[in-house]
C-alpha cells in the first residue's frame, strides 16, 4: 500500500503544471454568486506540491484520531487529501473558517472532514450538524455518530428542456411533460438549437416548438430560447398532458411588452432607459391605442376625467401616460427620470403632469437631480469649464455669497449669483487663457482695471461690482492674502432714467384687455412694483376690506395702500379667478390657465405678465417712469421711501437726477 501512494505522489509532481486551481482570494470578501465545486481526483492532484494555510495544524488532528480509534494508514492518507482539499477550498473563499455546508462539495470522507476542521478551529459549524456520507457507516467509526439525517433530494434538471423536475415525482431525469412529448415523436436533430437525441415535432424539439411562429415572422431569432425556471407551484393531482402538433394560431399581440413588475419588486441592475425603439413599436403597430391592462385603463380615465378633449396640451399628458402604463405597467412605480426622457424624445409628449398625478397616487421614484436650482445647475456648469484651481476658488467665492461659511449673515439666491457669475465669465475666461493664470493669487490690481476699461456703461458697472464681491470675499476667507479690487471705483448712475412717451401712456387700461392685464398695469405704472414682486404676491396678502395689499421682500414687509382704482381692478380679478378656477388652490394671486390647476403651485411667469401688458410696453419701463414722475412732484425721497418701498441711496438718486439745482453742492 505504501509503495503504490510513493508511485502516485511521483507521478502526480510529475506531472506537467496546468491552470491554476483553487486559488487563494481575498479574505473576508462576500461572493456575488455561489455555485457549487466539481472537486475530484484531478483538483487533489493539482493541489498535492503545494503549501496549503492550516495543514501545520490539522495533520497532528488526523495522527491523534488514527491513534486514537485504532485506523490504518490508509485511511490517514486518504483524510489527509480530502483535509488539504477542504483546506485549499477555504483559501479560495476567502474565508477564515469554512462554512459546514462546503464539505458537501468534497469527493468523500465528509464526515471525517468535518470533525478534524472542527478539532483545529477551522470549521464554521452549521445551526444543525449536516451528515455527508450516503449510507449508515459501522459503530467503530465513533466521528460520524450524532450527525443529522441525510437532507431530502433537491430537484432535478430535464436533460431535455433543462427545467427544474420538482421532488416526490417520477425518478429520472426528464420531466412529465417532456415524457409525454416523448411518446408522440421521433428522435432526431433539432432544426433550431441544433441538439441532436430529442424527440422531435415538425423538427423541433419541445423547447423549440412553441417558436415556431415567431421564426417564421423574425428569422434573426432563430438561434434564441428563452430560458425557464419551472419549479413547482403546490398543486395537487395528476399531470395534466397538452396536446402537440396543433395546428391552431395562439393569441399572439405584436403590440404587447414583457411581463410587468409587481410593485416593490426590486431590480437587480438599474440603467437609463432609450425610449425611442419603444416609440418606434408603437408607430409601426396598427393604428388605436395599445393594449393595456385594466388598472392601466382605470389609471388613464382617472387621469383624463377632468381634462377636456379638444386641447392638444391635454393630449400630449394623456399618451405619455398610456405609454408609460403600456410599457411598464400599473402595479409598479415609475420613475421620474423615465418620464422625462420619454417626453424629451417626442414634442407631443408632456412631462409633467404626468409626473404630478403619479406623485398624488404613490407611483412616483422622484429624481431629485430634476428639482434643483436651475441657477444652481448653472453656476455648477459654469464652474465646471473652469480650470483648477481657479474653480474651486470661484466655488468658495459663491459658498460665501450664500452664507454658507463660517460667517451668519442674509443668504443671496442663485439668480443673484449667476447674475455676477455671468459678468465674470468672460474675463475668467481671459485670464486662464490668454494670460495663462492658474490662480487667483496672482491677479494684479493693474489686470483688474484694464479688465474693467475695456467696457463701459452697465456692464462696465456689472463687472466692477462682481470683481470687488469676488475679491472681497476671497480676502475675508484668507484665499488669496490682497484683494487687488479693493479701491476699484464702481461708479454711480447718473441722469434722469429714460421715460415712456406720452402717447403710449394713454388709454393703458383701455388697452389692456384681460381682467388680469389691468391688474398689472395698475401695480406696475401706478404703484411701481418691479415684476418679481407682482409674480409672488399672494392672496393673503390682499385685504379688500381695509384696501391694503402686503408685499414680501425677504424678510421685510410692505404695506401698499390701494386707492380707488386699483382697489376696484383687484377686485374684479379676484371675482374673475374665483369664477374660472374655482377648485385652483395656488396661494399666488395672479395666476394663468397653467399654474391655477398646477398641484406644485408655481408663480406666475414674467412672460405671462409681459404678454398681457399693451404692445410696446414693459414692465421696468412702467416703474421706470413711475418713480421719476412722483420726485419730479414732490422732491421729498421719505415720501418716495413710503410709496415704493426703495432705500434711501435709491431715493435721493431719483430726486437728484428730478432736481439737480436743489441737491447741487455750493462752492465754499
């Protein structure tokens, strides 16, 4: 016996090196997947010259057990390979001690295995000891006594259509139904996967002939099967045969998507979705909505009950919505992203509406990339084109701006930002180009006023004031160690801001036609309210009843006292919204067709107020000439303050540019 192991242990160091078995991973790292291991004679041969971690301590387990029950040598030798074998499993895991459930893997002497892993540490023991040999083994064997039973026989795959065979059913390894097809037809080569020794029907095996139709229709799927799982469901009784070779056409829809997901049903691989093969379906398919399940079509009437026909907005939501219901289906959410990609392909497809009636009823995955700030998305995109690390000193720059620093102070919105971002794009762009700066740092107060010459007039005044916040705020965060803007001069406007000719000033509210054009023609060319303050106004702002109207400003409020006529034109609007929308719950008092019935509640757009002013007019221009007209009266800048709400730099600028000989400095 010793001589044959010698002459086996020579041939197999012998033997020519192959590909690497059993290699040692990394430790403690979890698998993706887990399959069982094909361990043989070959895998013991491949492993025997090498050093393997833990043999040190398991060898002196196996000498004291051969000692200890009275077993013979080759019973040591034969544990000792299927030990080292254990062992080398363990180092391709990755694991420090092997999970009980791997010994199953092993050739024989599982339970043998087991117990020397267990002496040696080695073993991560199961809730319940697992027994591994087949049949009952001899008392004198005292390692494999208080073991579990053997467990129960797990499926089987068909040899034929490769579905699982569930368990308690016929022995062997072909499944009823192919059992039957077996009885019908003849053996043969398959004429589609090309596997020859199946049973046949119109040269196709069983996995093969239900695609019969569709190879006809399509010949470039000829060579694909779609792979089944069939396990077994819990239903009693005998096997119910189908019957093959019929001759009839199933109900087959060329319009019908996958199978649907249940809802919470979690993917395994997520990725962004192209909409445009799944337009294309739908052009080429017959004319007439696609096919969609009942609660798809409950979805879609909800939807559509209280929107008319004749508008093509209304139509462009409703096919979104059917698409979307026809391809995912209605028992799972729906992301938003989804949503907006579809309509971003088609311009009869709309987005958002869809999106809002599928937040109200839960089936919407909100993208929160698709809510931020689009000055916010801006500035980053403007950032971005910037080269480091002048960026991140610019980005540090807006974070101030914002108060997001170690500073508390008033925060400035993102329009503000992007306003003086967009004065020093250009000369950003010309330092880190042409000049080739790569830092802040090295700005020179020259290359600040030769930036600032080379423009005049507002944008002369835009670019001075961003350069000293930018500078400035770089300074106080110890950026940069100068501020090389520091004395720049940004200047002041002067003379009298152009007026509105007269003859365009006539007949406005005669002009005005809507009940909301007149409304904005009163705030801005009698009150002077600049068109973002009419866009936020809200209705609990309007008192009729004291003929006050409250307007927000930050933190501040202002108090505009109405007199008679915009006291009646605010009247009338709000009788003329309450008769159009009744239902609109929008706290903005000026509101559109769009916004009165929008679930998010959104303000009024400046273009909607444009469009409803008289040709020609604008809404700055009306509080343009309003303000010069009231200190050309008065010349008082408390009154101005109180009327318009202004500061008082503001208010003595229009009452200098209205009365220059009253506010003139006299010679000493």
């Amino acid at each position: 016996m010793g001589v044959e192991w010698w002459t086996k242990l020579r041939q197999q160091r012998a033997a020519p090196a192959g590909p690497p078995v059993l290699e040692a991973q990394v430790k403690c790292q979890i698998p993706l997947f887990t399959v069982p291991r094909l361990l043989g004679d070959s895998t013991v041969s491949a492993i025997v010259g090498r050093p393997v971690a833990g043999w040190e301590q398991a060898r002196p387990v196996i000498e004291a057990m051969e000692a200890e029950h009275g077993l013979t040598a080759g019973w040591r030798r034969k544990v000792a390979e299927m030990v080292r074998l254990a062992l080398a499993v363990r180092e391709a895991e990755g694991a420090g001690r092997l999970p009980e459930a791997m010994l199953r893997d092993l050739p024989a002497n599982g339970d043998a295995v087991r117990l020397v892993l267990l002496r040696a540490g080695f073993l991560d023991e199961a809730p319940e000891p697992i027994r591994f040999s087949g049949r009952n083994q001899p008392v004198r064997t005292p390692y494999s006594t208080d073991l579990a039973p053997l467990p129960p026989r797990a499926p089987r795959q068909c040899t034929d259509c490769y579905t699982w065979i569930p368990t308690g059913r016929r022995a062997g390894f072909v499944c009823d139904p192919c059992r039957h097809w077996r009885e019908r037809t003849g053996r043969g080569r398959c004429c589609r996967c090309g596997r020859d020794g199946l049973a046949l029907r119109d040269d196709r095996c069983r996995s093969c002939h239900p695609y019969r139709l569709l190879d006809e229709a399509r010949p470039a799927t000829r060579r694909f099967t779609q792979l089944v799982i069939s396990l077994p469901t819990g239903k009693g009784g005998p096997f119910e045969a189908f019957s093959v070779g019929d001759a009839e056409v199933p109900d087959y829809d060329e319009r019908r998507p996958a199978l649907h997901t249940s809802r919470g049903q979690m993917p395994l691989f997520t990725i962004r979705r192209d909409w445009a093969p799944v337009l294309a379906r739908l052009r080429s398919a017959p004319a007439g909505e696609p096919p969609l399940t009942a609660t798809a079509r409950r979805l879609v009437e909800e939807f559509t009950r209280d929107r008319p026909a004749p508008r093509p907005d209304y139509k462009k939501n409703t096919r979104t919505l059917t698409i979307l219901l026809y391809w995912l289906g209605a028992d799972t959410t729906v992301f938003e992203r989804d949503v907006y990609d579809l309509a971003r392909i088609d311009v009869n497809l709309a987005a958002k509406p869809v999106c809002q009636f599928l937040r109200i009823r839960g089936l919407l995955v909100e993208d929160p990339d698709l809510h931020r700030d689009a000055d916010q998305v801006w500035i980053e995109a403007a950032l971005a084109t910037l080269p480091e690390p002048v960026a991140s000193e610019v980005r540090t720059w807006v974070k101030v701006v914002r108060e997001q620093g170690p500073r508390e102070g008033e925060p400035r919105g993102y329009d503000g930002i992007r306003r003086y971002l967009s004065n020093l794009q250009p000369v950003l762009a010309a330092w880190t180009t042409t000049a080739g700066v790569t830092s802040l740092r090295e700005i020179t107060k020259n290359q600040v006023e030769g930036a600032v010459d080379r423009v005049s007039g507002y944008a002369r005044r835009g670019l001075a004031t961003a350069l000293r916040s930018l500078f400035r705020a770089l300074n106080r965060e110890r950026v940069i160690l100068r501020n090389p803007a520091r004395d720049l001069p940004v200047g002041d406007i002067k003379g009298i801001p152009k007026s509105i000719p007269s003859d365009l000033l006539m007949g406005l509210l005669d002009q005005a036609t809507t009940p909301l054009g007149r409304l904005v023609v009163a705030l801005a060319a009698v009150h002077a309210l600049p068109g973002k303050e009419i866009q936020n106004l809200h209705t609990t702002g309007l008192d009729l009843s004291r003929g006050t109207l409250k307007i927000r400003r930050g933190l501040l409020r202002h108090t505009l006292y109405l007199e008679e006529l915009t006291h009646q034109l605010a009247a009338d609007w709000t009788i003329y919204r309450h008769q159009r929308w009744p239902a609109s719950s929008n706290p903005h008092l000026l509101v559109s067709q769009k916004s009165a019935v929008d679930p998010d509640h959104p303000a009024v757009s400046i273009g909607t107020l444009s469009g409803a002013l008289p040709r020609g007019l604008a809404l700055s221009g009306l509080r343009q000439d309003r303000i010069p007209n009231e200190a050309a009266d008065s010349a008082d800048p408390l009154r101005l303050m109180r009327l318009f709400g202004i500061t008082e730099q503001t208010a003595m600028r229009y009452v200098t540019a209205a009365h220059p000989e009253r506010t003139a400095k006299l010679p000493r």
